[in-house]
C-alpha cells in the first residue's frame, strides 16, 4: 500500500471489501464505506474542513488522482 504522510486524506481499498477514508499516517480509518464514490465524497467534505491534500487511490494502491484543499505544496505564483 503507497506510503501515506500527516496533512493529507486518502480513498483507499480495504482488504475485506469497499473502501476506507484515512489521514495520512493513521491506522485508523476516518471512515468505511461501500463505493468508492461514497468515500470520495466524504473524504474530500473531511479533506475540506481539514485543509489537507487529498489523494484517491485505485485497487493498486497507486494514487489516481489528487486534490489540494488549502495545504497546497507547490509554490507557484499567480
């Protein structure tokens, strides 16, 4: 499973089934649930509030897409 880091909340598949919304570095999970459409949304609402980057991942493990909800660390201008 990729690596998961503090100031961040990641959609990842459980091993028993459907899928699991966690904090970087936690073991524990924020939440489980069905589809990975229902963890997405309730991960990037707990990603929001959280101003964290938000990372959702693919049955592999690998991250498919990625959010930045005010903890953005590119500095770019503009």
């Amino acid at each position: 499973m990729a690596k998961r880091t503090p100031g961040t909340h990641h959609v990842t598949p459980n091993s028993n089934g459907g899928w699991d919304v966690r904090r970087g570095g936690s073991d524990r999970s924020s939440g489980h649930f069905d589809t990975k459409r229902e963890a997405i949304d309730r991960g990037r609402e707990i990603s929001r509030n959280a101003k964290t980057e938000f990372k959702i991942h693919n049955r592999d493990g690998r991250i498919s897409q990625s959010d930045s909800h005010g903890n953005d660390p590119r500095n770019i201008k503009g």
